[in-house]
C-alpha cells in the first residue's frame, strides 16, 4: 500500500453533518483553515521601500549571516496566553490559547524589521510559567530572547509579562512555541513570516500550512506518562493529525463521556487555477514526522528552513518536527478540487496518522468533497530528509575549516530509579528555571551543575559536531542561534571525511539523525555568543532529557548588556517559586 492511500476517508462529505462545529468551537478565534484565511501579501507595504523594496537593493545571494537591511519599523504584537477548552478535531478537550486562537496568531514581518511580542500570562487552573521561543531566528545580540527558561531567562511568572524583541535578521517561515516544558503540545504554538527577497517567482502566497500530530491527554498527563516508571509507558502514540489546527476523528473511539463530535471540520484552501501558489509548510507537532502532498500536483521545494535552495521538484515533502519547507504549487489540474494530505511516517508513534485538508480551485462547489486520488509513494520509514545533493542553497557559502570537533552521542537509558531517560553527551539534561545558564556566564560563572549540560566551545570560530544516534529512534535536532552547515547523514558512523559539497553545503536549523545512524554538523560558534540549547524537537525526547547546550564565545558573553527586564523577571519568578512550588517533574525543557 502506497504511503498516501485512498483509506483516509477521501469519500467523505466535508460539510454535510447536522452537527458540524464552528471555527469558534474547534480552534477558538484562529482564522488558519478556514476559506476567508486572507492571502499574504509580498511584503507589508506600511514600510519605506527604497528602490522598491523595504530591503531595497539586498537580495537572494546577499550574505545574510553578515548583511540585513535595517527598516527601523517595529512590528508590535500583544500575546495573552491562557486556557481554554475547543475541539480541534471534534473531541473537546483543555488546550492553551494565544488570544483565544489555536493556532496562535500569524506574525509578520519584513526582513530588517524589529518583530516585538509581549507576552501576558494568564494561565490559571492550575498557574504555571511559561515563555516563547522564536524557532529558527538567530537572535544575534539578543540572545537573551531566545526564550528558552533556564537558559536564556527564567519563565514568566503567572499573572506577569514579559516583552520580546528582536530583529527579522533571516526571511522565509517559521514558527512560535512554548518552550517550558510540553506546552506546546497543548495549543501554545504560532505561524511567523518574514518576507524577503523571492529567490522564485509564484502568484499567489497562500500563506501557513501548520501540520501537527494532536493528543487527547492534556499535555502535562503526558509529560507524566514520559516520566513514568511503567515498562513502555514513555512510549505513546497520538490520536491524530491536523492541517492547520483542524481534523475530523471517529468519535465511536472515545471511551470515556468527553464531548465529541465526527464532524469537526477539515482546513480549506483556495487556489487559482493556472497560478503558481506558495505554501509554507510547518511541522508543529510534538514527535510526529510529516509526509505532505497534494493529489495530482508535484511541488517545487524553494526553501528549507530558513534557507532558499535551489528548486527541486517532489510528490511528497518529508518535515521533522520544527522544520519547515516553502513549496510552489501550479494550479494546473482538470478537477475543481483535491485532497491535501499529510500522513505521519510509519517511524513515529500515531493511532490515527492520517491528515486531510481541502483545495478548491476558482467557481468550485466548496461543500463538496474532492473525488481526487492520493500519490502511490510509499513510506520508507527512515525518517530521513531528502538528499544532501539536492538541497543546493541559493546564497552560496564554502565550509570553514573546523577549530574544535566534538563527537556526541544520543542514547536511551533506565536510571537506577526505573525512570525511561534520553541523553546526549553523556548527560540527561534538567535545567534549573531559578538559574537561567546566560545569565551566570554573563557575569562570568562557569562551574556549571553536571546535569545543565554545558558545552564551553571557548574562543573556536568553528564548531564541527558528529552526533551518533546509537537510539532506536530518528530524531529532529533543533540548534537555537544558528544555521547548522549539515555535512553529511547516514546510517552507521561516520568516515570521519565524506562531506557533501564542502563549496556549499546544505544549511538548515532542524536535522533529521536515522535510528542508528549519523548526522556531522558545523557552525560558526564565534559569530554569535551566547548559550544556546541544542535538542530533539520530540517534545518527549526533550522533556525526558535530550538537550545540551553550547557557551559560544564567553568572553564575549561577559560583556553583554542583557537588559534590565531579564534579571527582573527572574526576581518576579523567584518570588511566585518562594510560595508555589512548579510542578517540574521533566527537564523542564
């Protein structure tokens, strides 16, 4: 059977159930899946446009590692994060909500602008921390808002707030979340653009695709079963798969009195027929590997991650948690509408793998199910992103010779207390909330707990790491602050000298490691100093302790002007912690 098979349902009435849900009921004030989702525009035209564009004269092959316009417009966002109780796929459950919307609200931007967040915390029933992580962004010079607690900041207190800013030094897509603990995995993640140069041109920016494994439990029920002692309880699979934020599921599943309903809904989309339209895929979920496509259309890949390439032509788009891929789709087919699929790989735990969403072209009947049929590509189930030869990146950039190399294996393990545990670099990674690791190098403190699992890479410019997969398990690994060179993937261990086009390698912040197998990665560790957290995006891989964390440049660290406001968060979490006692049973990470 192929991996997009006829199976999900692609018979099915999209709208015709007496109970169908309203966009309010499954995902809150979000307007992601719904047909008056507006397109996005090239760029947001209340900037100066010197020569046209806001980054005037900048463009695709400008180093933008080195060089970013710098607009002087600030993007102002006001984020309340609180709970709330939707069903996304018709089974009603306690999620949490930014602005009362699952999924978060769109952020856009120009590249060279000034994106600021603030976030309020509102989270009650119980009260708990909580902070934002801008996945992907380099934050160079403001790493302190990076948004990982207890390495970047401390978490932001119940019923206080917390302003990010930073600038829109990269372009392309990517995503918001929370990064205290697994709450992203309850709701609190978001959309972010930031328009830039097109290295392709297209017709239509159909803007976000989010594609997400859901779970029923509560996140922190989760996190318990992570944690658990029981022989494979940490191992659990989800119970669905969402395109932006929206799914139906079998009802008749449900075992206990929780409300649900089988027709929840599916996300729509509009096509022009004849355009060529851009789709911004994200990963979003919590552990499951994606595999998108859209019935009789190929894809043209532009970027990965954050990194233009070179155009390659798919049937199906491979994305591990937190990667992301802008793809061109021409709206050249004989129906009037077709399926959207994304299924989870046979690699990842899922009940129900199975996404499906709706393409309308111009004049269609958007009531009526697609009669197309899925691609018969079938799932090789290694959870592997596509080959290093094809991913060509369109800024060119030769590979510097390494200062320090590091070989760092992840692996699986029960501690002498029963409990089911990841590591990497020979540490199972807890952070300490109270003592953001930043905020100690800063003032020069490097005796670090074993268990914060720091890496000094001291003054190299260069950092080469081999990690070795020893696990049963393919993992996603998410670098905060860089664009990783990927230099070479496979199953085994490394030659220790193959190295895929050494003159431009591939460049992305997520990789995907085989189980059993390798993947070398470089970064240019002096070129922005700061602490930065390296793990698996599994949500449970992180929480049971897949994470480390490299020190880059600490002289330079030393000398940071981290602002007021960090050190005066950490006093307002402080003090909630003197009475209130945070129910950290994980990495807290």
């Amino acid at each position: 059977m192929g991996a997009f098979s006829s199976r999900q349902r692609s018979k099915r009435d999209v709208s015709a159930a007496s109970c169908k849900l309203s966009q309010k009921q499954t995902n809150g004030l979000s307007v992601l899946g719904a047909l008056t989702a507006p397109f996005l525009p090239d760029f947001l035209s209340n900037n100066p446009t010197p020569n046209g564009y806001p980054w005037s004269h900048l463009g695709i092959n400008t180093n933008y590692y080195q060089t970013r316009p710098n607009t002087g417009v600030i993007r102002a966002y006001d984020f309340t994060i609180s709970r709330g109780v939707i069903a996304p796929d018709g089974y009603q459950r306690n999620v949490l909500l930014v602005n009362g919307a699952f999924p978060g609200p769109l952020i856009e931007a120009n590249w060279g602008d000034t994106i600021q967040v603030t976030l309020h915390n509102n989270i009650t029933g119980p009260e708990e921390g909580t902070a934002l992580h801008w996945h992907g962004f380099l934050q160079q010079g403001t790493p302190w808002d990076d948004g990982a607690p207890a390495v970047t900041q401390c978490p932001v207190a119940p019923g206080k707030s917390f302003t990010y800013q930073f600038t829109a030094s990269l372009y392309g897509t990517t995503w918001y979340h929370s990064h205290y603990s697994a709450q992203y995995a309850g709701g609190l993640v978001g959309p972010l653009v930031v328009h830039g140069p097109k290295s392709k041109d297209y017709d239509v920016d159909v803007g976000p695709v989010m594609l997400s494994d859901w779970y029923h439990d509560e996140y922190f029920d989760l996190v318990e079963k992570t944690m658990s002692t029981e022989p494979g309880a940490s191992f659990f699979p989800s119970d669905n798969n969402l395109i932006n934020g929206k799914m139906f599921f079998d009802c008749s599943q449900v075992t206990d009195d929780t409300p649900c309903t089988n027709n929840a809904g599916i996300s729509k989309f509009r096509f022009q027929r004849g355009k060529t339209h851009l789709l911004r895929l994200i990963n979003t979920g919590a552990a499951g590997h994606q595999r998108f496509s859209i019935d009789g259309h190929k894809m043209t890949v532009i970027a990965n991650d954050f990194v233009d390439v070179e155009p390659y032509e798919t049937e199906v788009v491979k994305l591990g948690v937190g990667q992301r891929s802008d793809v061109l789709v021409k709206a050249d087919g004989d129906l009037d509408a077709y399926w959207m699929r994304s299924n989870i790989s046979t690699c990842s735990f899922a009940s129900q793998p199975n996404a499906l969403a709706a393409i309308y072209y111009d004049g269609a009947d958007t009531e009526t199910a697609p009669q197309s049929t899925p691609w018969d590509v079938p799932d090789p189930g290694t959870c592997a992103n596509d080959d290093l030869w094809v991913t060509v990146p369109v800024m060119k950039l030769p590979l510097p010779q390494p200062d320090l190399t590091i070989d760092m294996e992840l692996g699986h393990f029960v501690n002498e207390t029963g409990h089911s545990l990841w590591r990497m670099d020979g540490v199972s990674f807890r952070g300490n909330f109270n003592s953001p690791t930043l905020l100690l190098s800063n003032l020069g403190n490097h005796t670090f707990e074993p268990q914060w699992s720091v890496r000094n890479t001291g003054n190299a410019k260069s950092v080469r790491v081999n990690v070795i997969n020893y696990s049963g398990a393919p993992h996603p690994m998410h670098l905060h602050g860089f664009n990783m060179y990927i230099l070479h993937e496979g199953w085994g261990e490394w030659d220790g000298k193959s190295i895929i086009r050494p003159s431009n390698p591939q460049r992305r912040d997520v990789f995907m490691v085989r189980a059993g197998g390798h993947v070398v990665m470089q970064f240019d560790a002096a070129s922005n100093p700061g602490v930065w957290p390296f793990h698996c995006h599994i949500a449970w891989h992180a929480s049971a302790g897949l994470f480390t964390q490299f020190l880059t440049a600490p002289d330079e660290v030393r000398r940071l002007r981290i602002p007021h406001v960090v050190a005066e968060t950490c006093r307002q979490w402080g003090g909630w912690t003197n009475t209130n006692i945070p129910e950290q049973i994980d990495s807290g990470l």
